[in-house]
C-alpha cells in the first residue's frame, strides 16, 4: 500500500509563479527579453508611485503573463497529488466529505479574492491603487501598530512550515512507493526514505528557479496521466459501483482529520499576490479564479467518486494501491518519478524565504556561499528526519493542512481583510469573514488535535 500525497502538488503547480515576494524579483531569468516595464495602469486598478516593497526590484523586468497562463498555475497550484488522497477523505467523511470538496472550492476561492483585495486601496479619486505586493506586505500593514515586522514573521514562519511539511510529505511518499514496489527486498519503508534522500542531495546546490522550473515542467504531464488511468481503470468497473458504500454516520475524529486533507489539497493562497501583480490584466484575476476553482472542484469530487464507489470500504490511503499489479507497476514509476521531480520546489522556495528574512541585501548571490549551502543542507536534513520519525502520510497531511493550510487559506485572509477594509465592508461580508475565521478557527484547532492525537496512537502502539 502506497501513502502518499499533492504533496501540495507544491511543486510543478508552483513553478512559474513560484517567485513569490523576494524570490518573484529576485531570480528573473537574464536571458528573459522584457516586455517592458512593469505597470498596473489600467482601468481598474495602478501602482501606488510613492509606494516602496519590502522586496527589492532587481534591474531586469518581470514578464507580464496573461489570465490563462495565471489559470494553468492555479490550477496546478490546487489539482496536486492530494488528489490521490481524497477518495481516502470520502472514506472516513461519508456524504460530507463530497459537500467538503465543494464548500472548500467555493471558501478557498472567496478567500483568495479577499486577499488580493488587500493589496488594493482606493485614492481621492475613488481608484484602486495596488499599494501592497505581496503576502508579507499585507501581515505588515495589519500589524504594523503593534510591530512592523510581526505579521511578516508570522506569515513566513507559516508558509516555510507548510513548505517544509510538503517536503517531508514527498520523502514519505517516495519510501512508502519504493517499499511496496520492491517487497521481495528486505528494506524497511525508512531506509528506502533515506535512499530516496540521497538523490535529492543535489537540491543544495541549487540557486535559481531556472533549474527547479525545467524538473518541474515534466510533473504535471506525469499528474494527468496518472489521473487518466486511474479513473479509466474506474470505468472499467462501473458495474461494482454501490451508493450504500457511502457513510451516513461518521467518526468524528477521522472526520477532522479528514478536513485537513481537503484543506490541503486547494491551498495556492501563498502565490496568489505574487501571481496577479504579474498578470497583464489584473482586472480579470478574479473571473480566472472562479474558473480555476470550478474545474478543480469538478474534477476533484469526479475522481474521488469515481475512486470510491470501486473500492467502498477497501479504498487505501493513496488510491494507485488499490489498482491491480500491473498497473501499480506502471503508476509506481510515474508517482516516483513526480515526488522527487516535485521535491525542489518547495525545498528551495522555503530555503530562499528564510536566507532572505536574514540577509534581504543579498537575494540574488549570496554573498556568504558556505553559509547558504549550511542552510541548505540543514533544511534537507531536517526534512529526511522528520520523514524517517513521522513515517505516516495520511495523518502528516491532514496535520499539515489544519496548521498551515487553514492559517494561510481561511485564517489569515479573512483577518487581514477584516482589519484592513472594515469601514468600507458591507454586513453580509463582514459576516462572511467571521464565519470563515471562525470555521477556519475551529477545524484547524480540531483537525491539530486529532492529528497530533493520532500520532502520539501510532508512537504508543510502537
């Protein structure tokens, strides 16, 4: 049986938006021909002149992407590996579990509007100025009274969380696969996770998304495919599907942890400023994210259907270990393949957030190599630890996504929207932002516990 993960499909779904903050500026191909300066003049929205980032502009021009190009990243960004670990979610959430899939599509899309909306402020003239660029800058205007670093610590504390726990998720992904593809070898599922390891050893000299971009490329045809068979292969057996199969009563705790999952498999909050400010036409950014997230959530409620109605109460953790052998054969290697091709993304995304929190005058070389590289390095290790000690996909993805998915999906858009426009909300939105605050509140707080619960289970029991 192979656990695994959409790993926050954080990897080829991220990479040509994945310069988020300093990262988006400061490692712009120089072979890139510019298409001229970057502006937001237009009919909705401009560029505050007075306004200075945080984050540096570096002296090349950031091509502007049109809103199909900014679509086909969301929607790697949310049709991940997850995907995989959903008909699993419908196992132990029953009839609630598909009401999920569309609630979250539906909040997470909401969510992602209200966030670019606090990169705006309107002028005398009643025009929306983009004043903010990005994530960070957001934290900081809403905390900027009590610190004027806070909210920008908290927010890159929480997505280097999120990005490390995508890491581990892969190591634990790639031990588990090689583990039951090689059965006939006496090797534990931790030892395959440290061989898995030592390929990726290469990611700490790694210095500029060029590299990670070109790996990162090939993950998405490999995602389809894998999505294509399984599904055909579902078809196939129409004939043992059974509604009954679906729970009307629930385990409440598995439930919770089941809501971290689904939380998890729509988080592209951490992108979403970094990839409108890139866009040729802001103004559209919202009709792309409604789109974005309708086909998401059509595919994903097919699937995980589809997925479960064939296998009922056997459905497995990763739903490829439920197919016949010959084409676990077949989806080992694609699945494989696509966790360690994903695996530098995050890595190098979380390792540049956190050199540049302590050395912002030197994004683009790093003026200190050996210190960079010690960084790397820790943070690779750190992930292989936390991967042969928490061995355990399903209950690290559902803790992953009620932590850092929820804060930076539900929790912290909602806040900062509530703190930044309330004189000009109307009622309803303010209510909308409460309910979603605290729902978010609530299902983080329950789906931590269940998780960490669930853990301390499994250590016990060993």
């Amino acid at each position: 049986m192979v656990r695994w993960d959409s790993c926050l499909d954080t990897d080829e779904e991220h990479v040509n938006f994945a310069r988020r903050d300093e990262l988006s500026r400061a490692h712009s191909e120089e072979s890139e021909e510019p298409d001229g300066p970057l502006n937001f003049e237009l009919d909705v929205c401009s560029q505050d002149p007075e306004y200075k980032s945080t984050a540096p502009l570096p002296s090349t021009e950031v091509k502007l992407i049109t809103s199909w190009e900014a679509g086909w990243n969301v929607t790697n960004a949310i049709q991940g590996i997850f995907v995989l670990g959903l008909p699993y979610a419908l196992l132990h959430s029953g009839y609630s579990g598909l009401f999920l899939i569309i609630l979250a599509a539906a909040l997470c899309c909401y969510t992602g509007k209200i966030l670019i909306a606090c990169l705006y402020e309107e002028n005398e003239d009643g025009q929306l100025i983009r004043v903010r660029d990005t994530y960070e800058d957001i934290a900081n205007a809403c905390c900027k009274k009590l610190s004027p670093k806070l909210g920008g610590i908290v927010v890159n504390v929480t997505q280097v969380m999120e990005l490390i726990m995508t890491c581990i998720l892969y190591l634990v992904f790639s031990g588990n696969l090689l583990s039951h593809s090689f059965p006939f070898i006496p090797v534990t599922e931790k030892t395959w996770s440290v061989i898995a390891f030592v390929t990726l050893l290469p990611c700490v000299f790694i210095k500029t998304l060029k590299i990670v971009s070109k790996l990162s490329q090939l993950c998405s045809l490999v995602h389809f495919i894998i999505i294509l068979v399984v599904m055909t292969y579902c078809l196939t057996q129409i004939q043992r599907w059974s509604w009954a199969k679906f729970r009307l009563s629930i385990d409440f705790e598995e439930f919770l942890v089941s809501v971290g999952v689904i939380i998890f498999s729509y988080t592209s909050q951490i992108f979403l400023p970094t990839l409108e400010g890139n866009m040729k036409n802001p103004g559209e950014f919202k009709h792309m994210l409604h789109w974005t997230h309708f086909f998401a959530c059509v595919l994903k409620t097919t699937f995980a259907l589809t997925a479960f109605l064939t296998w009922g109460e056997e459905t497995k953790e990763v739903i490829t270990d439920n197919l016949p052998s010959f084409l676990q054969t077949l989806l080992n290697v694609c699945l494989l393949t696509k966790a360690l091709l994903s695996y530098p993304l995050p890595f190098f995304t979380a390792t540049e957030i956190f050199y540049a929190c302590i050395s912002r005058s030197s994004l683009s070389n790093y003026r200190f190599p050996l210190f960079a590289l010690s960084v790397r390095g820790s943070f690779l290790l750190l992930t292989l630890l936390m991967a042969v000690f928490i061995p355990h996909f399903a209950l690290l993805m559902g803790f992953t996504g009620s932590v850092a998915g929820a804060a930076m999906t539900f929790l912290l858009p909602s806040l900062f929207h509530l703190k930044l426009k309330w004189k000009k909300m109307s009622f309803l939105e303010k209510c909308a932002d409460i309910s979603i605050f605290i729902l978010g509140s609530l299902c983080s707080l329950a789906g931590t516990v269940c998780s960490v619960k669930g853990f301390l289970e499994v250590f016990g029991g060993m």
